[in-house]
C-alpha cells in the first residue's frame, strides 16, 4: 500500500491489504476500503 493514511482525531482510516493506493492519494478519517478496491489522485 502506497499513498498517504491519516487519522482524524479518533477516526481512522481502515484499509484491506488487498486493496491498491495510489502515489499521491490521500486517505483521511473514518473511511473502510475493501478488498481489491483501488483509490486513484486527483
């Protein structure tokens, strides 16, 4: 997994390993990303 992961306050991102982030992509607070999913940049 590449990018960038960020919590907010107590709220943090949940990632499954199978899942493709993008360089430049980033990910912050309470967001559940499944498996195979793949986050782009804008």
């Amino acid at each position: 997994m590449t990018g960038h992961v960020y919590p907010h306050g107590a709220d943090r991102p949940r990632i499954d390993p199978t899942a493709f982030i993008a360089p430049g992509a980033r990910i912050v607070g309470e967001v559940t990303i499944g498996p195979r999913a793949s986050i782009w940049f804008n």
